[in-house]
C-alpha cells in the first residue's frame, strides 16, 4: 500500500513503508510518547498523509477511539511476532474485525501523464479498515518484509490465529485500568476453535439492543463484590468476560478480552475498557484451553443455552467464574415476595443455579449484597425501597421488562402505597439495620 515519505502536518512519519507500521508511529516516540492522533482532525490528516485518501474523510471520535484502539492492537502484534512470540487473545480479533469489514473501492485515474489511485471513502472508518487489511498482508508476508525490511527475526511458528469473528470493536485501547501493558498470554494454544466454536452461530443482542440504551449510568462495579470475582479469578492473567455489558467487574491488571452480542451495550462501554467480540456465548471465538480463566456477570440468564454456554466456557478457559442469583426460594426477597410474584415465571423451563454448577462441576459460594451497593441491578436496592419508584433505576434491570408494563406498573403503585402507609416498614424492619444481605448470589467457581 504506498504512501507518501518523510514529514507531513502535524508531524506525522511516514517512514515505516507500510500504512500499518505507519499507523504504530502516531503513538509517538521512545521517551517522547506524545500521541499524534489527538483529535478526529487529526486522524484525518493522517488519512491523507498516508495516501489513503485524497481529501480529509469525515472523522468523529468514536472513529478516533476505533483507530487509536487498531493502532495499539497493531504495535502489541507486531512486537510480539518479531520476538517470536504468540498474539494476545484480543488483538487479532481486533484486526480481523476491522480486515474483514468492507473497503472503499479503488481505481486508477490518469493524471498529468501519471497513473493516480482514486477511492470513494467518505468517513474515516472505511480507511481504517483499509490500515487493517494492509496488516493482514503485512504479517503474512516473508520474514524481511514483515520486519519492515530490518531483517529482524521472523520465526516459522505454528499457523498464525484464526478466530471466526465478526462484528465491532468497543472504542479505547487494549490496556489494563493501571495504564500498564497488556500481561501477555499464559498459552500459546492458539488456532481454529474446535467443538461448538467452530459453526458460526447468529449474533443478536436481543433484548438489551431495545432495552440497553442508558444501561451504563445505573450498572457499574461495586468494589466489594467485584473484590469476591476476581479473587475468584485466582492467578489467571488472560479473562475472558462474556456477556460482558458495559465492562463492569472487568479486572484491572490482567489481559481482557470481552464478548458482548449488543451493539447497543458494545457502544456504551468506556474508552480504557478491553477490546470487545461481537460473539454469543454459546459459539466462542476462542480455542480450547487458551485462556486463564472466563467470567461471566449477572448474564447467562439472557442466553439461549445456558448450558451450552457454560460449556463453551470450560472449553476456551481453565477455571470459569460465573455470577448469577439462585432464584429457587422467592421469600428471600420482599420485592419477589410481596409485589412481583411474575418473577418466578421467568426462571420456567431455565436450568436451576444447581443444575448450571453440577453440569461444569462448580462450586457455590454466597456473594452478600451491601445495603449500599452501587451497582444497580435488580436486588441491589434491598434497603432503599424507594429507588424502586424511579423508573431510571427500574430501567437498569432488564427484570422489569421481562415481566412485562403491566406487572411493573401495579408493584410500583403498590410499593408506593406500602411506603407511604407505613406498612413496608412494619413488613421489613428486621432488614433495615443489617449492612449486608444473602439475597441468593453466588459465584459458580469451577
């Protein structure tokens, strides 16, 4: 893919001969790490400098998160393969993604008597894409033009990743909440999935791609249940999260990569969260055994195979760290108990929280909800009843739309009775000085 040499404003290099290495450079220099793609501006300056484009293409900021998180997957597999080393679990996916999604189309035009390459891209994305495809032929190409001509070491390894994936990538770059790099991999097991993984099964995000929209101001970690998981997690430093949401609970200081079928969740996740699969759970992107451990928070309810997910779980990873509330005994929760009996309907014809741990050979262990908690999940407002009656909060939960407006609507207008008259108090008041409450959560650890 040629491009101009030397300098171009606002100090780009173009010195690498390929636009992917070329890309790697905009982070800035040894020392000097200043980033030269600060503003959607400049990434489209860089476009044009990198003879991708004639004019600046339209660029926003998710396409500038979107390069900035191509670039630093990039440099990770580039630095990797020349040591010899194997990829990340999420960096070729994330080039794959952007490789496989569709290219601006290219022709020749005369020009002066000089043969000139034309395109029709008008946004930014299509030309990342194109940075993409260049990296693709960039490291399946002979050792000396793969090190970019510096005759660096290029060893004959096993067959380089293939991960069947489609789908976007969440904006930010791939590195852990310390600002430190990527941990890398514990294995070096890559390669074509094998077992249910290697079909392709459809990729919809369902319920949370209506109901998703604003999820992120009411889900975020709370510390302490977050401290239970990743203690749960033990020494693994390669995670996988499936169903992975807006990135809450996500580990801070090992190498993550997330799974989350709606766009509409993928959209809201923050920019210094892991790179992230547009995947289902029950068809994992991901060989057997190559990670350290995978997670899963408060999701495998939405699948459509619980089992199988769990399944596909044990198969890419060596311990599985699952989340969820056993929902088998209603008198635990007075919201259950006393004005939303359609709860128990949804758990029908679902595998038992008991079912789902002997079916992967899982232990239990009780997660207890602070009375404080900040995440905003279904329980977590045990001993703050009247978050309930705000529908912000009520949103938060995909409970409430499961069971339906009619039933969401006659349990707020009875709550609302029952606080006003006293009566959820007289109802609760053993609850009401505890810290802490075993609602049903527990950890599956296998």
């Amino acid at each position: 893919m040629p491009h101009p040499t030397g300098e171009h404003e606002p100090g780009f290099r173009f010195l690498g001969g390929r636009a992917c290495l070329d890309l790697t450079a905009t982070a800035g220099e040894l020392g000097r790490r200043a980033d030269r793609l600060r503003t959607p501006q400049d990434l489209a300056s860089w476009l044009v400098g990198a003879g991708l484009a004639d004019q600046p293409p339209a660029a926003s900021r998710q396409d500038l998160a979107h390069a900035r998180t191509l670039r630093e997957a990039l440099y990770q597999t580039i630095k990797r393969r020349m040591a010899g080393q194997p990829p990340g679990p999420g960096d070729l996916a994330i080039i794959n993604d952007w490789a496989c999604r569709p290219l601006p189309r290219r022709w020749l035009e005369a020009d002066n008597g000089q043969l000139r390459a034309r395109n029709d891209a008008t946004t930014a994305a299509a030309l990342v894409a194109s940075v993409a495809r260049d990296a693709v032929d960039l490291l399946s190409s002979t050792p000396a033009a793969a090190a970019g001509g510096a005759g660096a070491p290029w060893p004959p390894a096993a067959p380089a990743p293939r991960w069947p994936h489609t789908g976007r990538v969440s904006p930010g770059p791939r590195v852990n909440e310390t600002g430190a790099a990527p941990v890398p991999c514990e294995s070096d097991q890559y390669g074509k999935p094998s077992g249910s993984a290697a079909r392709s099964l459809p990729v919809s995000g369902g319920q949370y791609d209506v109901i998703g929209r604003g999820y992120a101001a009411g889900r975020r970690t709370d510390p302490r249940i977050a401290a239970r998981i990743w203690a749960a997690l033990g020494n693994a430093r390669t995670v996988v999260n499936i169903g992975a949401g807006t990135g809450s609970y996500e580990p801070p200081g090992r190498n993550v990569v997330a799974v989350e079928p709606s766009a509409v969740m993928r959209a809201q996740r923050p920019p210094a969260a892991a790179p992230c699969l547009a995947a289902v759970a029950e068809s994992l992107p991901f060989a057997d055994q190559c990670l350290g451990a995978a997670m899963s928070v408060l999701s495998d309810h939405h699948w459509a195979d619980p089992l199988a997910g769990l399944a596909e779980m044990t198969r890419v990873a060596r311990r599985v760290v699952v989340l969820q509330f056993d929902s088998s005994d209603p008198a635990r929760f007075w919201l259950i108990r006393d004005y939303l009996p359609e709860f128990a309907h949804l758990s029908q014809g679902v595998p038992t929280l008991t079912e789902r741990a002997a079916a992967i050979g899982a232990r239990l262990q009780a997660v207890p909800v602070p009375w404080d908690c900040a995440d905003g999940f279904f329980h977590a407002y045990w001993r703050r009843p009247r978050a309930y009656l705000r529908p912000e909060v009520r949103r938060a939960s995909s409970v409430w739309a499961r069971v339906g407006p009619a039933a969401e609507q006659r349990a707020v207008r009875e709550l609302a009775d029952d606080l006003r008259s006293g009566r959820w108090a007289e109802r609760n008041r053993e609850i009401t000085g505890l810290s802490q409450m075993d609602l049903g959560a527990r950890l599956l650890i296998a």
